[in-house]
C-alpha cells in the first residue's frame, strides 16, 4: 500500500473504499466446509498494510521512534470479519508533548475509516507495571506483534515481560484456572445452553486460548503443534483439537457474517440461516430437524474440546505446578493408583484384561472424595476403550451391580455421571442415552440440551439430600428424608427424557426403557415398578397443578388414584420439583413452589384419608362456609351483613375459592355501594406466592377481555382466572398474577396503578391504545408453537373444556374472551399456563343456558373463532 494515496483529496475515502473492497473479497471466498484460518491472516496481513501506512504518514519522524504493535487476536493474526483490532503503541519516554498530536490525529482517522481500534499508549515501565496488576494485561502482551516501528522497544518489552522476571508460569497457570472458573459460572458450569456463546462457554474458543497461553507462558511456544513435541498430546489428538477448532473458526466467521458484528452467540435468531450454511437443510426433514442436527454437531465438538481442556489443564498442573509426581495406593483396591491428586490405572492393558474396571473407576471416584479427578493419561485410555463396553458388557451382572452401586453412594454421583457422560462411557453402556447426547429440544422453555437437563435434574434431586443446600427450598429437603431408596429417584431421573426426539410419547416410550434396564440390573418388583411409573408419570403433577383446578375434591381425588399411595407421591413430588427446576432456572418462582406443596399437601390428605373415603361437595362447602364466617365475626362484621353479601352467590363459588379468599372478598363487597362498582381490588401475595386481582361489578359482555387485555398491557403473567356470576347478575372474577419477571407485586404505586387503570378501562369498556409491555421472546418468534385447539367433557358434565396450545402473545387472553363473546360462550373458569414462550392454557365454557356444548358442530365454530382471532390455522 503506497503512501501516495494520502497525497489524494479523498483520501479518507479512498481507505473505506480499500477496506469495503477487501471485506467483500473475503466474504466472497468464505466457504462453510473450508478452513477459515488463511482468511483471518489475510485479514490481519491487509490491517497491517493500512495501519503501517497510516502510521507512516500521522507520525512522519517519529514513526521509527515508536513501535505500534498487535496484541489479542489481532496479534495472533486471528481477525475474523468484526474483530476487535486492539493496538498497543510503545514509547520510549513518558513526555509525549511533541508527538501526542500527532498519535491523537492517527487514531482519529483509524476511526473515521471504520476501523473502531482498542488502543492504550504506554512507556514499557507502565506496560509492566500494569501486566504485574492484572493477568489479562500480562495475557494481552504475550501476544504482541510488532506492525511497524522502533525494532528495539518492541524485543525489550519482550524481554521485560518473560517469565522470570513477571509471572512465573506457576503463578500465571493459577490466574488463568480461577479466570476460567469465573467465566464457567458465568454460563451455570455448562456448555450445553441452548443459545450458548461459541467464545466465553465453557468449551468454547476461549478455552483453547488458554491452552496456548498456559502453554506459550511455561515453553515460549508459538504453536500449539509443539504439545505433540512436548508429549502432551499424541499426534491424533493434535490434529482432533485442529479439526474442532477449525469448526468453531467456521461458525464464528459464518456468525460475524451473518450478523454484520462482532456476535459470539449462536441465539436462535441465527441458528437455522447458519443450520443452511453448513449443509443441514433437507426437503423433506421434520420440524426443526436442520437446526437441531446443526447443534448437535457443534455440541459434540464443543464435547470433544472440553475433554481436551480438562486433559491438558491437568497435565500442565502436573508439569508446571506439581513438579514431582507423588503415588499413593487406594486400599484394597489393585487397580489404580493416585498420582498428583488423580486416579490413574495401574497399567494401560488394565482394560483389556478387566473391561468392568470402566466402570469400577466411577465408584473409586465416588468412595474417595479426596481424589481430584482421572489423570489425562486414563481419560485418553478410557476413550480407546469404551468399544470394550459391548452388549456382553452391559449384560454382565458385576457390571451391572457396579453401575447400580454408584447411584448409592452418599456423594460425588452427579460429578461422577457429568464425567461418566464426558468421556463417552454413559452412552456406550446405555446407547439409548446416547440419542440425547447433545441434543437440543425446541419447547423454549427447556435451555439446555437433554443429556445436560437430565444431569441437572439429578443434581437437583441430590440437593434436596444435602443440608448445606436446606435453605433453597426446605419443604423438599424434609420429603427427601422420608425416601427410603434415592437411587430410585435418580434412576426415574436418568431415564425421564430418554426417548426423547423419537417418534412417540417419550414418557411411554422411557417406561418401556426404563423397564429394560431394571429387569437386567435385577432391581426387585417393587422399585422396578416405582421407576417406571415416575419415569411414564414425571409430567402428571406439574400438569395438574398448573392446567387444572386443584381446589376442586374430584380433580384431587382423580390425581390421587392416579399417585395410589403416599411413598409414590412423595418420590413424584421430589422429581417434579427437580425437573422443573433444571429445564430453566427462570422458570421456577414462588407461584410454582406454591402451587405444588399445596397439591401435595391436599393429595397427601386424601390418601391418608383413604381413596374410599373422598372428601364430599357438601362438606366441603359446609367448612369452607364456617371457616370464612367464623374469620369475619373474629374482624367485626355481622352475621346478617355477611349472609346479605352471600345470598346470590352460587355454592360454585364456595367451593372454588378458599376461606381466607371469600372473606376479603365479602368485606369489599359488604362496604361498597352502586356506584363505587366496578369494584377492582388487588392483594399482593396470596397463599400461593401470588397477587390476586379482585373484579367485582354488573354483569356485561367482555368483562373478561378487558380485564386480560389490560392485565397483559401493564405487562403482568395471568396464572389462574376464576369467573363467577351471582343469580342477581353481578361478576366476581379474580386473576392471579405475577410480574413478567416471575416475580409479585411488590410495590404499592404499582398496585395502585394496576387497579386505577383496569377500572377505568371496565368504565370505558375499552383497553387504550398504550405501549403494551407484555414482551414476546425474540425465541418465539423464530420457533412459533403450532396452534392446536381441542375440546374435551368434564368427567362430571358441568362444563366443556377448550385446551388451547399456542405462542404466547401480547393480547392472547383478550382474543379468546372476544371469540367467546361472539359466540355467546360463558366462561366459567381458565387455567393459564405459559412455559417460556409456549402457552398452554384450559377453558372451561358453557353455552348461554349454563349447558356443557357437546355438538361438534358448534365446536368447530368456536374453533374456527379462536383461529380468526389469534389470526392463523389449525
């Protein structure tokens, strides 16, 4: 590049113009299945011509004096298409008055030009002095490359920064292992979240990185071909850890290209375009199929390269921290041997002669806590062996007994079977685990792959074991003491989503493994029978208490014939809890916890009570009647004044809200008069977690739709809508809500205003037209849910219920009540239940006359109703 170009009038222009150019050049020679690594160093060959011009013409005789250098990825000549281009400038003298014009105008243009430059200017001193405060700093030096400039400056700071004189390798190693537990808990310790970020995850770029800086900083290595040389990696494994990095490189730049910015994260918005790219759309494929077979390749090199990050970090523990290698025997055990902290086997042919030790070395692992973890040399052996794990293997009974063994143990079985699943051994000895290995499950409310819900279902399920961890949710710390066998619990957890991504129901399908499995590891009838049916009922509870009315005795007593005995609801209720809990951390909030206990502790009493002895409508009615009565009189109200509020309610409403509910609700209704109507109240928290939004007023069309329609504008989560209507024609609906967030009420200008808003609205009979807050995941909009409409009879013929399936949107609940309206439906209760972006959500309907509607015909209008306002189809 000639220096004459700044010699021209448009100048700066003429620089966009040779950036532009060459960006196109390398994006036209971007090729998904081909190596990107000669067009990041072309990139960066390209950068380095435009800065050595531009620091030619802005520094003039200065330009030798100083030496401008490439650090980061840029130093690495590593620039993908929207890198960072950090820069440090080295000076020979802090007094900069004479050329800080001159640096200030360099930069400038470098701006102006589009190249938005990292830049810090500094005195070797100051370059050492920061690098000795701060790891990242001395990180970013190692990788300096000399652009142009003072030769001299550039070999001493070198020299400065070696490890003898800042940063020892010992020390440096340390720095990087407690950065890279930080950055790992950043993203909850897995790689495997759905929208993972290809650079900071754990198994991502940036731990390759770290290999090469550890690396570089103990042997001054340029490249990481020299671990062959140094025998920490065979050549095999050299050229493994090339490939998945290539692959990485691959979707970064596919990545930055796709998005014009430097974007690290593969979010669903990209998933499917880049699924395309690499190769992976089909014809005829289902739904969904390119972007999961897409993910599932680069989790699997994700898998690959986090087993060579925990091999080499080992290593280079052992090589530069441990120093002398320390053996210890674990009596009476003659199979391995503990060196530096790491079990190792005896000898490389111990596999060979004794398959059973693969499994064996787990449960060492297990019964001795005070083991780091497998030396790097036994994971490379337990990968050349797993073909060892064949179906003599899995039918043999020690090995059997040995895999069973290690889920009764007291500790380490969720490392143990994270690892067991990371080296390869948990999909060979069951191969129906390996169908979900890495496998993603687009219901966007589960945001990690199977394989990883799973283990953190178990791990979830260990908690509630563990007193250090009491304080996250006690209740089910209490339950798990009543569980005679947790291996069960685990076992039912292990295999709840299985079968998953196979044609079928995965519960049926899961039992049907399940039972294999029990019936060749010799499990006794009884726990067999337990794991399969928590395994075939895992969704049982957490669908009841969200889609029916838990207050109602028959959908209890139906539940609990479902459970059959208390030792199965407590094991159902620990699961349901775990693996609500592990599909997404948001997702759990006090509602959910609420509405759980209360269903275990009303289906606890109706199987201590006896399933032959149901708890009777009328006595339920009785108590719930005594009970709220009983608590008026104790705050001062009066029999008749309480009976007067009551005489049009129906015994319906008694039995569907609960005392505490019917009295706030008689003494607002006792002190209001007509025209304080409508009368909308709102408690903040009620007994399950929740604010309850209290309607009362004269009976008119829409009540419902202007209620919802309001409730969502002010960006509230409706979880459950109860309608009533007195004989005298007045409603009494509540809504219980949270915030959008998960989270209650919990502020009074917000309750206040929630309630001014939604009366004036009642009053109007119109929802203005506000900025709805109610925000729809960018997921959703991506990966709609297919809208699925069906009718189903109430088992006692008092209703029609309308399950609706469908992306949960702003206004949804809204559109419902106006197709109701329209077609002369009343709407007696609704379940709402919205799971990430995926609503699910019962209706429970009758005509004008209060008659269930059974004619498929008038079913089929409101069917075709609902779509019209939704605005799509069946």
């Amino acid at each position: 590049m000639n220096a004459a170009i700044f010699a021209k009038k448009d100048s700066l222009q003429q620089f966009k113009s040779l950036l532009k150019q060459k960006d196109t050049e390398l994006r036209q020679k971007f090729n998904p299945h081909k190596s990107v690594s000669d067009l990041l160093k072309e990139k960066s060959d390209f950068i380095d011509e435009i800065l050595s011009c531009c620091w030619q013409h802005f520094l003039g005789e200065y330009a030798g004096q100083f030496a401008l250098c490439a650090v980061g990825g840029y130093g690495r000549r590593e620039l993908f298409p929207y890198s960072d281009i950090d820069l440090v400038v080295l000076l020979d003298s802090e007094d900069i008055t004479l050329y800080q014009e001159a640096l200030s105008n360099f930069f400038t243009f470098l701006w102006d030009i589009g190249l938005k430059p990292g830049q810090s200017v500094r005195t070797i001193k100051q370059c050492i002095e920061a690098a000795i405060a701060d790891q990242t700093i001395i990180t970013s030096l190692m990788e300096n490359r000399l652009i142009t400039g003072n030769i001299t400056l550039h070999k001493t700071l070198n020299q400065q920064i070696a490890p003898d004189k800042i940063w020892p390798s010992d020390q440096f190693f340390a720095a990087k292992m407690e950065e890279q537990r930080q950055r790992y808990a950043k993203f909850h310790d897995t790689a495997y979240n759905l929208e993972p970020n290809i650079k900071e995850g754990p198994g991502g770029l940036r731990d390759r990185q770290v290999i090469a800086w550890v690396f570089k900083r103990h042997y001054n290595s340029s490249t990481l071909k020299e671990l062959i040389k140094y025998g920490f990696l065979p050549e095999s494994e050299y050229l493994e850890l090339v490939a998945a990095l290539e692959v990485l490189w691959r979707i970064r730049y596919a990545l930055h290209l796709l998005t014009n910015r430097c974007e690290d994260r593969l979010i669903f918005d990209y998933q499917r375009d880049l699924a395309q790219q690499f190769g992976f759309s089909t014809e005829h494929q289902e739904y969904n199929q390119d972007v999961e077979q897409f993910m599932q390749f680069y989790f699997k090199t994700v898998l690959g390269l986090e087993r060579l990050n925990e091999m080499l970090l080992q290593l280079f523990n052992e090589r530069f921290v441990s120093g002398e290698l320390t053996y210890k025997l674990i009596p009476p055990n003659d199979k391995f041997v503990v060196v530096n902290g790491y079990l190792e086997v005896i000898d490389d042919k111990l596999f060979e002669r004794y398959p059973l030790a693969l499994l064996e070395l787990f449960l060492v692992l297990e019964q001795n806590s005070s083991i780091k973890g497998v030396r790097a040399t036994t994971i490379r052996l337990i990968r050349k062996s797993l073909h060892l794990i064949d179906d003599k293997f899995r039918k043999n009974k020690d090995a059997n007994r040995l895999f069973i063994e290690a889920f009764r143990q007291p500790r380490g079985i969720t490392d143990q079977l994270r690892r067991m699943n990371r080296y390869g051994v948990l999909a060979a000895y069951i191969p129906c685990f390996a169908n979900i290995v890495a496998r993603m499950q687009y219901d966007l409310f589960h945001i990690y792959t199977v394989d990883e819900h799973t283990l953190f279902v178990i791990r979830n399920l260990r908690r509630f074991a563990l007193e250090k961890h009491f304080d996250e949710l006690p209740f089910c710390n209490d339950i798990f003491l009543l569980i005679s066998k947790p291996e069960i619990l685990y076992l039912a957890a292990l295999f709840h989503d299985i079968a998953k991504g196979r044609n079928g129901d995965h519960s049926t399908i899961g039992e049907e493994i399940a039972r294999e499995f029990c019936i060749q590891h010799d499990l006794s009838h009884h726990d067999t029978n337990l794991i399969c049916w928590l395994v075939r009922n895992h969704l049982v509870m957490s669908m009841t208490a969200q889609r029916k009315d838990i207050g109602d005795p028959d959908v209890i007593h139906q539940f609990a014939q479902t459970v059959g005995s208390i030792e199965y609801l407590n094991y159902l209720y620990l699961l349901t809890v775990a693996d609500i809990r592990a599909t997404n951390p948001e997702l759990w909030n006090a509602w959910k916890d609420a509405l759980l206990k209360e269903l275990y502790s009303v289906t606890y009493s109706a199987l201590h009570r006896g399933l032959q002895n149901p708890v009777a409508l009328a006595d339920r009615l009785l108590e719930n009647k005594k009970e709220a009565k009983d608590e008026l009189i104790k705050l001062g109200i009066s029999e008749p004044v309480i009976l007067r509020s009551w005489q049009h309610a129906s015994d319906d409403y008694f039995l569907r809200y609960s005392a505490d509910e019917i009295a706030w609700h008689t003494i607002a209704i006792a002190s209001s008069r007509e025209d304080d109507l409508p009368l909308v109240l709102l408690r903040p928290q009620t007994q399950r977690g929740s604010a309850e939004v209290f309607v009362y007023t004269k009976n008119e069309e829409a009540i419902f739709s202007l209620s919802t329609a309001t409730l969502d504008q002010l960006g509230l989560t409706i979880l459950d809508a109860r309608i009533m209507t007195t004989t005298d024609d007045y409603v009494l609906n509540s809504f219980l809500v949270l915030e959008q967030s998960g989270k209650p009420i919990n502020e009074l200008f917000r309750e206040v205003h929630i309630c001014t808003v939604l009366r004036n609205n009642l009053l109007l009979r119109e929802v203005k037209k506000h900025k709805n807050i109610h925000r729809q995941s960018r997921q959703a909009k991506h990966f709609p849910i297919p809208t699925s409409i069906q009718f189903h009879a109430d088992p006692l013929n008092r209703n029609t219920i309308i399950e609706l399936i469908t992306t949960d949107h702003a206004g949804l609940l809204s559109k419902i009540g106006r197709a109701f309206v329209k077609k002369d439906i009343h709407l007696h209760s609704a379940k709402i239940t919205t799971i990430g972006s995926r609503a699910e959500d019962m209706f429970y309907i009758t005509d004008n006359q209060s008659q269930p509607i059974t004619d498929p015909d008038k079913q089929e209008q409101i069917r075709e109703e609902i779509l019209k306002m939704l605005g799509t189809t069946g």
